[in-house]
C-alpha cells in the first residue's frame, strides 16, 4: 500500500507502451516457433486439412446459370405546354405607398 499510482497522461503512456511490447514479443514467439516446427518438420494438423481441401475443390466444376437479363422498357413522355397565363392585375397599393408617391414621404 505504500506504492503510489500513477495517473496522468504519462502513466497511462507507459502502460500502453508496455501493453504493445508485450503484443509484439508474443507475435514474435508465435512466429519463431511455427517456424521452427517447420524446419523440424512437425507442423499442425490444420495444414494437411487445408490441403486436401484445396484438392477437392480444384477437382469440383461449378457451373452458374444467368438468365438472359430483359432490356428497360422505355416510356415515351409527352409535355404539353400550358396555355399562357394572363397577366394578373397587379397588388393593390397599400395607403403608405400611395402617399409616398405623392410626395408626402415624412
């Protein structure tokens, strides 16, 4: 109990840093020793399956059916133009605009 935590963005950066070397050294084993196994000359199980595997399915024909695909149906559009519209009469003026084009503009 007389350790101290560390906290702060340091502790947790040592943590991690910590964390990943030990993922990386673990990777590293893994890989030293399947590759001494191999040279030795015993390997997984695993292997021998996939090989196999991979021989029956070069022996294996697939055959796929398409069926033929139909083209769109193309639709004809007709627009037909609007008869023009009459000009409406315009808004009628309010009082303020009347008299402002009178002069009497305050």
């Amino acid at each position: 109990m007389s350790e101290e935590k560390e906290v702060g963005f340091f502790g947790q950066l040592k943590n991690q840093i910590i964390t990943g070397a030990g993922v990386i050294l673990t990777t590293l084993g893994t890989i030293f020793i399947d590759e001494i196994k191999s040279i030795v000359g015993i390997e997984d199980e695993t292997e021998q399956v996939q090989g196999a595997q991979q021989s029956n399915q070069q022996q294996q024909n697939v055959v796929i059916n398409i069926p033929e695909q139909k083209s769109a149906e193309t639709k004809t559009v007709i627009i037909k133009e609007a008869a023009p519209v009459a000009k409406s009469t315009p808004p009628k003026k309010t009082d303020t605009e009347k008299r402002k084009e009178e002069g009497l503009d305050w």
